[in-house]
C-alpha cells in the first residue's frame, strides 16, 4: 500500500501474516471465505451483501480481504453495485485494473479510524485523509452526510472493526489539477479558449497558472456547447471571439472555492464576474446566464475532483 500511515502499515502487516496462516489451511485463494458466523467484520458484511458484489470483487483483487478483517478499526465508504454503475465503474472495467490500482481506488474508500456519520465535520467540505494518502471533502448537514459531494445513502452499519457507509456513487480520486483534467476529458474548446487568453497580449497571461493552482469550482462547457457559442456569435472558430468577450466569459464559469453539487441550492451563484442562477427542481440541474436569455445549460456531470477544486460539466456556454 502506498502513502499510508504507519497505524495502517502495521495493520496490513499483521493482516498479511494472518492471511498466510489461513492460505496455509485453504490453498484456494481464488475465492473471499464465506463470512465467519461468529464474526461481523467489514469483510463479512461485503461477503454477505449481494448488493456488495462488485465490491467483493474489487477487495478479492486488491487482496485486502483480511486487512478489512482485521482488528482496525476502519471506515469505509462503501459503494454498492449501483454506485459503481454510476461512476461508470463496471466489472470489465475493474478487470483492466491492475491489482496495485483497485488497491488504490479501494483505499481511497476508507479512513483508518471509526467515524460515525455524528462523528463527520460540518464542514462545509472538512479535508479527511484516506488510506491511500489521497484527500476528500465531507460535510454533514441536514440532508445527511455528503464525501466529494455525494450522499451517503445509509449510513452507520456497524462492523466488529470499524463503520460502513453505503454511498450513491463510488469515490474517483483527482488525478490532476483542473487544466490537466480538462484536457484529460477532452474538453478541447475550453482548453483552446483558456490557451488563447493566456497567450493573447491583451488577455491574462496568469489565468492558466491560476485555473491551476487556485482552488476553484469551474462549470465546464463541452465542445459542443463551444459550438453552439460560435452558432450564436456567428463566428467559425475560438480564435475569432473578441478578446475580451473571451474573458468575460471565462471568468463567468468560475467560482472561487469549492462547490460539489452538495452546496449548489437554488438561486443565485455568483462567478468571478457577475451572478448565475440555478434550478435544482427538476430532473436535471440547470445554471443560466443573464445573457442567455432564458435558455438554461444543463449540469450533465457533477463533481469531477480535480487537485484544486472541481468541475461540473455543462451543455451552453454561459454568457454574462
């Protein structure tokens, strides 16, 4: 395991020398052990759910089977199988996954310590560092308990070592900032309006510096709303966009700080250069422009962690 603590790396030692003794009376190892009926740890009641059964899956691959069985104590922020589905995290998926990897992804589910759902900060977005090293956000309010913006769907399942929460949707840690995320999803139009404004003598020669190492919430639009932007300008390429409507509408996809879809409520939402509206009361959120007029863009994905900050996707360019 990697970036643990030292709590931790004793644990997983003597987890493994118990694991060994166990290999040494059933050389299958191919199979988790059906759940000891004397016993109720986190690993027994992963075996036992059949809601868990890609979970399962997952902890059989990392090996970490008896380390989840061992004396912890642990928090696990646990996804069913809807939750993996959710994050497109199918089983074809965790197949192509090295071992070293869902170790990785597994960890970043779990806090080596019991925390309660009482027991998590209020927040908003109180830093916890997971197994792997890795940081997310939790905040607890009156519509429960959220971890990177995602709800906790039953909390509080008592385990003989340690807790498990069932969330909605499984965790995916930041693997950049958001500059190197955006090119990551391929989010070409953004990145080419960023890069001009950047590079323009009339524009920002800091904004990327900054849309890298500030802590931000950016509403990223997709290349297709890029489209539709130029459709309406009547222009045929990024480069044609004055500059300084350019940068007018960069910043108004900008909010300082960070906003999971947990924080977002109706109403105004102020970016860097003027206020948004949103509308969660339908079966899509939704965030408008003052000079959309009226036309609402579409929240398609939500809480995409980034090293600093987080994206949302959106489907029309926000216009101030």
């Amino acid at each position: 395991m990697k970036r643990t603590n030292n709590r931790f790396i004793k644990t997983a030692i003597f987890a493994l020398a118990l694991g060994i003794f166990t290999t040494s009376c059933n050389k299958d190892t191919d199979t988790v052990p059906d759940p000891d009926p004397t016993t109720n740890t986190i690993t027994d009641i992963v075996v036992a759910g059949a809601d868990f059964s890609t979970l399962e899956s997952a902890v059989l691959k990392a090996n970490l089977q008896a380390t989840l069985s061992s004396t912890g104590p642990f928090t696990v922020f646990a996804p069913n199988n809807a939750a993996f589905a959710a994050a497109g995290i199918t089983q074809s998926a965790l197949d192509n996954l090295t071992a070293a990897e869902v170790e990785d992804l597994l960890l970043y589910h779990t806090v080596s310590a019991e925390i309660k759902a009482a027991d998590v900060p209020a927040g908003p977005n109180a830093s916890v560092t997971m197994a792997n090293g890795d940081s997310v956000f939790v905040t607890s309010k009156t519509a429960g308990v959220f971890i990177n913006g995602i709800q906790v769907g039953t909390a509080d399942v008592d385990a003989d070592n340690g807790v498990i929460h069932v969330i909605k949707k499984a965790l995916q840690p930041a693997t950049g900032n958001t500059v190197e995320t955006a090119v990551a999803s391929g989010l070409d139009s953004l990145v080419k309006a960023v890069t001009r404004y950047t590079n323009d003598p009339m524009g920002d020669p800091n904004l990327t510096a900054t849309l890298s190492n500030s802590i931000l919430t950016v509403f990223a639009p997709t290349n297709a709303a890029f489209t539709g932007l130029l459709t309406d300008l009547s222009l045929n390429d990024i480069n044609d966009i004055p500059i300084a409507t350019l940068g007018a509408v960069l910043q108004y996809h900008v909010v300082g700080g960070r906003a999971f879809s947990s924080d977002l409520a109706n109403g105004s939402l102020t970016m860097l250069n003027g206020n948004t509206t949103i509308d969660l009361t339908g079966t899509t959120p939704t965030i408008t422009g003052t000079g959309n007029g009226g036309n609402a863009s579409n929240i398609t994905a939500t809480n995409i962690l980034t090293r600093n900050g987080v994206v949302h996707l959106i489907d029309r360019v926000l216009v101030p």
